[in-house]
C-alpha cells in the first residue's frame, strides 16, 4: 500500500506517494527526476547514490523512501548555486576532478559534506571522507587536489 | 535491483515499537540502519513480510552515565559512536571499532543495534564491546532483559534475540583506573572491509607498572561468532606485561580461535594472524591502561 | 612557453561542470513515453543442454508485452571477430556458463519484467563443466564447442630470429612461471541502454558503449536490418576500460524487445550481471625464459602463454596475440618465441581490458628481469638501460617504434624517486621496484578485414561563422576526447577552444571505430585535424579572393585573422559584416576576426563544411598474425613504486608511485596526468586486490563492489607523473597514446618492490596479504 510522505530536497518541498519498497535512490531519480544521484552497485558498496540527509552523506540505494519522510535532502542539483556553480565543482573542473563523471556527484556531496563539517582538512581527512565513493577513472588524485584548493579558496 | 514488497511500521516510541514487534511476531523484522538488512532483501536472501523502522525512536539514541555505568542507545550509528567524545576519551578500542565499519557513508546508516543482531562473525562493534564486557538490553512488551554479549551470539546471522524483542541499548561498565582496551583490523584495502581477522584486548593492570589483573581477549571472524579467548587471557593474569609475554598470549589465542578455509582466506593464515593481531591489540590496550589514570 | 595556443595546455575539459553538476546525461537518466522495461533470464549452470524451454506463464503475466527466446531472436552468430563469431544472442542447444543468455521479456515496468523471467520454466540435462585450463584442456575433457578439440579457441606460433641460437650465445638463462587472476573493470556505470524503433522501421539505440560503430553493425547483423537503417547513440558513459568495446545481448535485447512491441524498451544490467557478462582481462599463465650475456645484453626469449577465456572468443583472438607480441618491446631483443593457447571454460567469456592482453606479459618478463639483474649482480636500472631501444628502432616482430622516450623515462623515474639513494638501501619491510612498459597508439587495423577508414571527422561552421561545430562518432567515455577533440580543432583552425562545439558518439554523424586501444587521440585527432584544416583552407580562400591578396598570406590564431605580409585594409570586409549584421550585438574591432572571414565565406559559398579522415598506411610484417600489435606509433612508460611490506601480516602498502610516459605531445597535460593516475590505480588494484572467484560450480562468489575489491581513496598514493614529451611522426600535432602504456609497468614494478623490501618473489597476483605472508614463511623455511 502506498504511503504518503513528505521530503524537502533542495530546499523544495515535495509530497509523494510512495511504496514502502522504493529506495530513496530511485523516488529521486526517477520519480523526481533527479538524475544526477547515480546507481553504481545498489547495495552501498560504491557511493555513485550518495545524498546529504539531515546533513549527513548516505548511500542513497539503502534507504527506503518512507524513511526519508520529514527528512532534509541534498542531491548533486542542489549544490549548483544560482550564480553557477559551486567553489567545490569550479576546483573539480579546474583540477581535472572528473574523468567518467559517475562517480562526481557523489565525490562533490562527500566533499561538500566535509568542508561543512572541517573547513581546512588535511590530506588523510578528505581521502577519509571520500572513502566511501569508489572512483575507477582517476586514482583519486585530482579529486583531492580539488577538495584541497577549495578548501584553500573558501578560507582564505 | 528490486526490493520485495513488505508492510512497514514506523513507531515512535520504544513502548510503540515493542508492541507492534509483539503484534506482528514471526515474520517480522526490525529495520534500523539498514545496511545489512536492504542489502539482504535485494539480494532476496531475506524477504520478511514486514519491517518496523526503529529510526524515529529517540530513546534508542541517548547515552547515559549515571552509577558507575556506561549506557549507550542502540540507535546510534557509528558514526555517532565513532565521534563522541565520552567514547572517545574512555572507550577507545570502540570508538576505533565504529570507525573502522564500512565507510563513512555506510557509518552514517549502520547502528549498534543492527551490527549486533545481524551477528556478521567479522563484525566491528562485537570484539571491541565484548573486550570492555559489555551487556545489551533486550525490550519487548513483556519486560527486559539483560545479556552479557558473550553469550549473545549463536552463529553467523543467529543471536538469541527473540522475534518481538529489540535490542535497545549497550551496557559498559564505567572504567578503572589502569584498565583499557584495544581494537586491530586486519583486512586486505584499507577501508570498506570485510575483516580477515579482527581482534580486541582488554586488560586492567594494578598500578602503572603493575601486573595484570584481569583481560579478555575477543577474537573476529575466526569461528561462527566472535570468540573469547580463553587459554589467551589466562596466560596473562598475574604476569608483568612484556614482549615475551603478549607472544605467549598471541600464540595462546591463536589456539583457542576456529578459524575456517572460506574464499576470503584460510584457517591457516587467519589463525597465524589471530597470535599477531592479539600481541598488537594487547600492546595497545596495555598502553591504554597505563595512561589511564580516571 | 608552447608554440601553440590551444594544444598542450591545462584546458579544463568541457564535459566537467555537467557532471560535476549532475546534469551529464547517461543512458539511465533518459526515458521516453511509453517506455518499456526489459529484462534477461540467465543460466544458473554452468553447462547444460536446454531440453526445454516454456515462456507460457511469463507470456500471460498482465503487464508483459513480449518474451523472445532463440526461437523469435533466430541464430544469428556473431561476436567479436569475424573468424569466431560463436555466439547466438540467445543459448538454443546448451548453456555454457553461468550467466549464458536465455531469454528476454519486456514489460510495463522491472517489477513485472522481473516477475515474468522468475516464471519462464527451463529444463536442463547438466553437463561436466570445465573451469581451468588444465581441466579444460585435458584429453577426453568436454567440449564447448564442438568444433574446438581441446578446448582451444586460438593458437599461436611464432618465432622470429633464431631463440636457440640466441640461447647458445647467452651466459645466463632463467625461467618463471607467472599467474596473474581474472578481473572485472569494475567501472562505475553498470551498461544499460534504450532502444526504439521509429515509425518508418528505423532503429536508435541510445547505449553505454565504448564503440557506437562496432554496436551498430552487429545490430544490424543479429536484427537483420541494414546498417543504415540502425543509428546507434552513446550518451555520456560511466567508463568503460574495454569490456564495452563490444555489443551486448542487453543492446541486442533491447533492439529486439522494441521491434517485437513497437515501443522503446530500457535495460540494464544489475552490477552483478556486469561480473556476469564479464568480457574483462583473462587469466594469463605464462611461462617465460629469457637468455641473456653477462653484461645483460638480452639475447632470446620463449613465451608460453595459455588463457583461461571463458565460454565465448570475444576478443579472444586478439588477446592471444597481443599477450605476445607487446614483448617484442621496449627492449632491443633480437630472438623471440611465442606459443600461445586461449581456451574456453564454463566461465563467464573474458575479453579486452586496459593494457589488453599485454599487462600479464609485462609483468611476468619485467619482474624476471630483475631477477636476471639480482643475479648479474646489475642494478635493475643499468640492466634496463643497457637493452632499451630508441626512436626509429624495429622489433624483432616488426613493431616499428616511429618515436621512443623510452631512455627518457626510465631516467626520470629514476631520478625522480630517488632510486639510488633507495634501491637495496632502505629497512626490512620497505623497497623499491621499477618497471618499463608500451603500448599502441591505436590498434593498425580494424576488428573485421576491411579498407575502411578508421575515423571520419565533418567540421561545420555556424552561419555566423562564430562557433565550429565538431561531429564525431568517437567515443567520449571518460577519458577525454571531446575535449581533445576539439582542443586538435581550435589549435588547427585558429580559434579559440570556446569556439568549438562538439557532438560526438553517434553513429550518424561520421564514422569512428570507438573508444579502444588508446586510439581516439592519434586516429580521431588526425581525422579531426584534417577537417579542421579543410575548413579553413575553404575560409582562406574565401578571404583572399575578397581582399585581393594571396591564400598564403592569410593564417588565423585565437580567433584573428593573422596577415603574414603586413598590414591589409580589410575594412571592406568589416563594413559589408557590419551591415549585414545591424543589431547584432558584436559590433567587431580591432583585428579582423575569424568570424567575420567565416561568415563572409558562408554568404559566398553557403554552410562552410570540411571533412577529415584517418586510417594508417600499411603496418607490420608479413607473418600470419602480424597485424596485431602494430600501430602508427607506441606510448611508453617506466615507473618506480615504493612499498612498505607489515612482514608480519603481508599487508602491501603503496608509499609513492613514480610515473614518465613518453605520450609524444601532450594535448591536454592533465588529462595526460589523469590517465596516468588513472592506470597506476587500477594496475595497483590488480596488484594487489582485484580477483574474480568462483565457486565449483562455477558460480562468481564475489560479483559485487565490496568483495571484488577496487582501490579506495586511502589506498592509492599520490603520483608523481612526469610527461615526457616525444614528437612523433604519426601522431597529429605529434601527439600518441597514454591511456594504456601507462597501465603496464605498474604490476612488475610493485611486484619488484616488494622483493627489495622482503627478499621474496612472488610469481602470482594478487599479493593479498595472505599471499604475501605464505611467502615470507615459506623464505624463512
Ligand atoms: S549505488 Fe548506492 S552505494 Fe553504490
Ligand atoms: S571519474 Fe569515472 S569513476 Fe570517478
């Protein structure tokens, strides 16, 4: 039986009716439309469907949706500010962060989700913090250098 | 991938939850991070015909220390265990355990309660928790009971929780002067990780330079549940710690473990590890008790 | 300072803010009205006879639109390469592996799709199945397919000088025996694909594919549609590595599920079908036998190699051969014997991944060297430098190395990691390895015999002459060449890069061969360099005859005309732009710009459009099997790795990682630096982790991203890479490969590290901690 709930993602307010079996995952990509949370693995082994909840990062694909009722959700679409694009995805695009893409959503809201909580870390904290989305293109690298010259933008 | 169709409660309160648990009995089950349990039903090893959401349960989230105890929710998630300050400071070994779970993302997600029932035999939170002798309350709407975590465990997946309790909170006592505990992983990456072998120490020495006076030694992933270590642990009691002596221990716990050949290692390397992960984790625990001066 | 003003430059790539954003589109986040979900039954044994399959209770599912079966599909074969196409794209007679295709069904939505496959009812007599090569090749063993006795899909001889010769001449010969483990590409996007049928029969397949081109024509083969009539659309792909370089029976379904309904069907695979389709990196055993002179020099080699290949050719053949001869290189060797077996088992069919077929080779010959440079008493750099070769040297099995950083490479990484003060120096448990490696540029011929070329370009201009627009079939998948792409254009025509445009990866804009053997640079770059110069060639003259000056006298860069001979009054030209122009907001000043030459050449000669085409001249030597391995121009690398080894435990931590790849002209330096980083991390997860496992029945125990094991953030290390930078001959702008060379070195130089830390060999991967630590035991007994 459907159940009706309600989610605010980014910053929208949205009522849905939803069956206790679908994913947060797949009500925001193909219910919403929000594509841009993407399906690696679907049981939390990849990190490519991480969102913000209640402003913390999860794997999307291992919440249900009707436990996500009342929560606050952050996607990659609500990261992008009104003037463009985020500090953090202008350091990805100049650092060379994104080879493939897949798995970039979900680096840029680990990262975000990071920098909110530790504005200056240093290496081993954001190769921990972005330990948890698998990334196959790029040795990780440049996504670091990224986070790190963010970092170094935002508190300068 | 398609989860199976379920029917879903959502209770607010633990008196709630137990009832609805008591209610809806066999095939029910409780749904708490979700880690173990999502995973499951996608790959339709379990599909119960109904799931009660322990989320929204604010007991199940407080941490308590009043009379010499050390209570914890089982609603934490790791996460949460891993970064609070009280664990942090007095149960390191844990606070290591619910960091070293899966990854931060999953951190996030997964509970005590849900990494204790679903009685994986590497698990993280159980060794460390048993090594600091840890009791676990289990709710229904009949009353409460309390069990030490040793005896919790019947086999991989099995624990003798029964089908309408709910495993509420973790009970520790507060620690002495000159006691504590270590936890080491052994896995193949450096994250996201099924341990090989995991194993923790706990030991309580009579003075900084003294002997030790109790310890326990618990041994992940090398039989069906986490094991203690007996014929380890005894091999330390009354003895000054030195290098000599934790080989002893290691060689002693590598005896009592039950390891067994799986695709993920053998018997014979995990109980080789089983004597170097102990002499390590007893190594910290000693350096633990020894700055441990509460 | 670069002479050029595009090219060789840090250009970020024009695909980052979409997917930094999450607006890039894959082929999941598309849908369309009235879509159906498909869905695929698969074998759950490994090799069986089909007695009977009944479709009749998933047909009367409500919801169902279509079930097809061998029967409605027919038994087209196809595959890979023409001379093994054994592949239906349904199993008629048996099943051979787990995870063979059966069946499909399309329905209104998966849960359904699903529900149908759960009721399609299959009988099977079980057959003995075979998982190894030995197993598989053993006498009276059974047989996949039955006109392969032994099991054997491919074979290869060669030998080319005199090895025995080389043999008698040589002080020290030594032999290993090298096994390295099936992988999984494990890239990020599971394949998935949307196909549908117009209203006039014509076919589009929106796919996640490394190669449009090839996916089409086997569509069209296995439909039985004319290829014209099948357009096939990548959108932007979640990487690929190689196990997409061929066409699925997802895509295949797909087509066939949309002209059975008449409605567009979506499909994907789960991440376990991924591991299931497999077409990754074989299990190589190769034994290898080098002769060499007291001083090093290398006088002969034999390479036996046999591959475990799984139930279907794939790539197979390919495969084989290259697992020979990438060892013809970078070393100067003038005798070399190669036999080589690929054989089916009741697996899951191996294919082409990163470094294809080579990567096993390298590291089974590299590590050997060093166990021939430990025994001559000769640093592992010295024996390298001594044999290595140079640009304009030929290999012995003609490999025709058109430029060469080899040297280069090796002394950068050697200076660059500190080797001598590290080499043999640092405590128990840390070391240092080093290894050498190279790679085509593009493989010399196409898949199926043909004088096709290999890559057509078209460049069209905007009627207001401001934007170039690039049409390309090739195949951005991750690694770049929309951006050089239109990098190669703008440095060619003298525009700027932001005045590029490019549309790419469908099969109805030009023709491309796809995204393989680090071919897209040098192939599609030529192709595309061509048209760029096509167009402006065709603006020139335009400009020229309206000026009254010569073409030669006119050249454009960032987007000015350039007069070579002095100032020109080209205010004619201004006012006639400017008038046609009157409201437009871009009232031009100054120089003359490219813009108003361009338009002034479309109100001339209408839409401005210039075409490019590649393919390379005549490659190789003569000898059957030739073809394979050539290439207009090999990348290469050296590498040196740092390890620390826990003796206790044999847990491998990678410290540093140093990288040179000679990758001719660097077009884009951090795309350069990405794939270099890139490759070093899955070789160092192939190292150390990465292990498809099967049970015994041969069903995959680990087909899923937790337990096949991929290197993490707090796994790999930082890179130092150093580009060095060869002009090569054949390569546009002199530009050549670095999306595979680089993956080659890092296995043997990690496997050599950990025998400077440890004082151990280890002839097998992965070097999981219990590997390692068996090792060390066994050393010490
Ligand atoms: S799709 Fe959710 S973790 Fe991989
Ligand atoms: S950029 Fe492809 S997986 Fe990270």
């Amino acid at each position: 039986m459907k159940r009706l709930i309600k989610l605010r993602v980014n910053d929208k307010d949205y009522e849905l009716a939803v069956e206790p079996n679908q994913t947060l995952v797949d009500v925001l990509r193909y219910t919403l439309g929000l594509t841009g949370t993407k399906k690696g693995c679907e049981v939390g082994d990849c990190g490519s469907c991480t969102v913000i909840m209640d402003g913390k990062p999860v794997n999307s694909c291992l919440v249900l949706a009707v436990q996500a009722n009342g929560r606050v959700i952050r996607t990659i679409e609500g990261v992008e500010a009104d003037t463009g694009l985020h500090p953090l995805q202008v350091s990805f695009v100049d650092k060379g962060a994104v080879q493939c893409g897949f798995c970039t959503p979900g680096m840029v809201l680990s990262a975000q989700s990071l920098l909110e909580r530790n504005p200056k870390p240093n290496e081993a904290e954001i190769r921990t913090a972005i330990s948890g989305n698998l990334c196959r293109c790029t040795g990780y690298q440049k996504i670091v250098e990224a986070i790190h010259d963010c970092s170094e933008k935002m508190t300068r | 991938m398609l989860l199976p169709k379920f029917d879903y409660h959502e209770p607010a309160t633990l008196g709630e939850a137990c009832q609805v648990m008591g209610d809806l009995g066999q095939k029910t089950k409780a749904l708490a991070g979700g880690t173990d349990l999502i995973v499951n039903m996608k790959k339709k090893i379990l599909s119960p015909a109904c799931l009660v959401y322990l989320g929204r349960i604010k007991e199940m989230k407080k941490i308590d220390s009043s009379n010499g105890l050390f209570k914890i929710g089982a609603g934490l998630t790791a996460a949460e265990v891993a970064e609070m300050e009280e664990i942090k400071n007095n149960y390191s070994a844990l606070s290591r355990g619910a960091s070293c779970l899966g990854s931060p993302l999953i951190r996030n997600l997964a509970t005590i309660a849900g990494n204790l029932v679903s009685a994986r035999p590497a698990a993280d939170f159980p060794p460390p928790l048993m090594a600091y002798g840890a009791r676990v309350v289990l709710k229904s709407s009949s009353g409460e009971r309390v069990v030490s975590l040793d005896d919790f465990f019947k086999g991989p997946g099995q624990t003798l929780i029964a089908p309408e309790e709910i495993l509420t909170e973790i009970v520790l006592d507060k620690l002495r002067p000159f006691s504590g505990a270590g936890y080491i992983k052994l896995g193949t990456r450096q994250t996201l990780e099924i341990s090989l072998v995991n194993v923790a120490a706990f030991v309580s020495l009579d003075g900084p330079d003294g002997v030790i006076k109790t310890a326990r030694i618990v041994l992940g992933a090398v039989g069906p549940v986490p094991l203690r270590a007996p014929s380890g642990e005894k091999a330390l009691i009354g003895e000054k710690p030195s290098e000599a002596l934790l080989a002893k221990a290691g060689e002693a716990a590598a005896f009592d473990s039950k390891p067994i050949d799986d695709y993920r290692g053998s018997a014979e390397y995990r109980r080789a590890m089983v004597d170097v992960l102990t002499r390590r984790a007893l190594n910290e625990a000693i350096n633990a008790a020894r700055s441990n001066l509460n | 300072m670069s002479e050029y003003n595009v090219i060789n430059s840090r250009a970020p790539r024009l695909d980052a803010p979409g997917k930094a954003t999450g607006r890039a589109k894959y082929v999941d986040d598309m849908s369309l009205p009235g879509m159906l979900y498909g869905a695929i039954l698969q074998s759950p044994l490994a090799h069986a006879r089909i007695l009977n399959i009944d479709t009749s209770r998933a047909r009367s599912l409500p919801g169902v639109k279509a079930v097809v079966t061998a029967k409605e599909a027919g038994l087209v074969k196809y595959g890979v390469s023409p001379a093994r196409y054994d592949e239906t794209l349904y199993c008629h007679e048996k099943v051979r592996y787990v995870g063979d295709e059966l069946a499909a069904v399309a329905a209104v939505d998966l849960e359904t799709a699903m529900d149908a496959l759960s009721l399609i009812q299959v009988d099977y007599e079980e057959l003995p199945a075979v998982f190894t090569v030995e197993q598989a090749m053993a006498e009276g063993a059974p047989l996949l397919h039955d006109d392969y006795p032994r099991n054997i899909s491919a074979e290869v001889h060669q030998e080319f000088g005199d090895v025995e010769a080389g043999f008698k001449q040589s002080d020290l010969i030594k032999t290993t025996t090298f096994v390295n483990k099936r992988q999984d590409a494990a890239f990020l996007e599971p394949h998935g694909c949307l196909a549908e049928f117009d209203l006039f029969g014509q076919l589009t397949l929106h796919t996640s594919t490394q190669v449009p081109h090839y996916v089409m024509r086997t569509v069209a083969m296995v439909l039985g549609i004319p290829v014209g009539q099948v357009r096939v659309v990548k959108p932007y792909v979640g990487g690929g590595f190689g196990p997409k370089c061929e066409a699925t029976p997802l895509e295949m379904s797909a087509c066939l599920l949309a002209k059975v309904t008449g409605k567009p069907v979506k499909m994907n695979y789960s991440r376990e079908q991924v591991f299931l389709h497999s077409r990754a990196r074989h299990q190589f055993i190769h034994t290898i036998t080098t002769g060499v002179k007291k001083d090093g020099t290398l006088m002969a080699l034999t390479n036996e190699c046999h591959l475990e290949g799984g139930a279907y050719t794939s790539f197979g053949i390919a495969t084989v051969y290259y697992s020979g001869s990438l060892l013809g290189g970078p070393y100067k060797l003038p005798n070399m014997k190669y036999d080589g077996y690929r054989v089916f088992t009741n697996r899951p069919a191996c294919g082409a991944q990163r470094g294809h077929g080579g990567v096993a080779a390298r590291a089974a010959w590299e590590q050997q060297l060093d166990m021939i440079a430990v025994d001559l008493g000769l640093d592992p750099v010295e024996l390298r430098l001594r044999n290595i070769m140079s640009t304009g040297d030929v290999t012995c099995n003609v490999l025709d190395m058109s430029s060469l950083g080899m040297k280069e490479c090796v002394e950068a990484v050697r200076d660059g990691s500190d080797w001598n003060a590290k080499r043999g120096k640092m405590t128990k448990g840390k070391g240092v390895g080093i290894a050498c490696g190279f790679f085509v540029s593009g493989a010399g011929y196409p898949i199926y015999r043909s004088e096709t070329f290999h890559s057509t370009v078209v460049i069209k201009l905007s009627e207001d002459g401001g934007t170039a627009q690039l049409l390309t079939g090739s195949a951005e998948i991750g690694q770049g060449s929309d951006t050089t792409m239109a990098m190669i254009a703008a440095e060619a025509l003298g525009i700027k890069l932001s005045d590029v445009r490019v549309t790419s990866g469908d099969t109805d804009l030009a023709v491309d061969l796809g995204a393989y053997s680090s071919r897209q640079t040098l192939m599609t770059g030529h192709a595309t360099k061509e048209a760029a110069e096509d167009v402006k060639r065709q603006v020139i003259e335009v400009l020229a005859q309206e000026l009254s000056i010569p073409p030669v006298d006119i050249d454009f860069k960032n987007g000015l005309v350039v007069f070579k001979n002095g100032n020109v009054d080209f205010s004619k030209v201004r006012t006639s732009y400017i008038q046609e122009h009157r409201g437009w907001t871009d009232p031009p000043s100054g120089d003359l710009t490219f813009k108003e030459a361009a338009r002034m050449a479309f109100l001339a000669k209408g839409t401005i459009v210039g075409t490019g085409k590649y393919k390379p001249g005549r490659l190789g030597g003569k000898y059957k099997g030739a073809a394979v391995g050539t290439s207009p121009a090999y990348g290469c690398s050296a590498q040196v790795v740092e390890v620390t080894v826990d003796m206790e435990t044999g847990k491998v931590i990678i410290d540093r990682m140093t990288d040179a790849h000679d990758c001719g002209l660097a077009v884009n330096i951090t795309s350069v630096e990405g794939q270099m980083e890139g490759s070093l991390s899955m070789g160092m997860g192939e190292a150390l982790f990465e292990e498809v496992k099967f049970d015994g029945k041969g069903k995959i125990l680990n087909a899923n991203l937790g337990e096949y094991k991929i290197p993490t953030a707090l796994d790999m290390p930082n890179v130092k890479t150093i580009i060095v930078e060869s002009n090569e001959p054949n390569g546009p702008f002199g530009a050549k490969e670095v999306g595979e060379g680089a993956i080659m070195p890092t296995i043997p130089a990690i496997l050599n590290a950990v025998y400077d830390a440890t004082g151990v060999w280890i002839h097998e991967l992965p070097l999981t901690p219990e590997r390692v630590y068996r090792a060390i035991q066994q050393a010490k007994k």
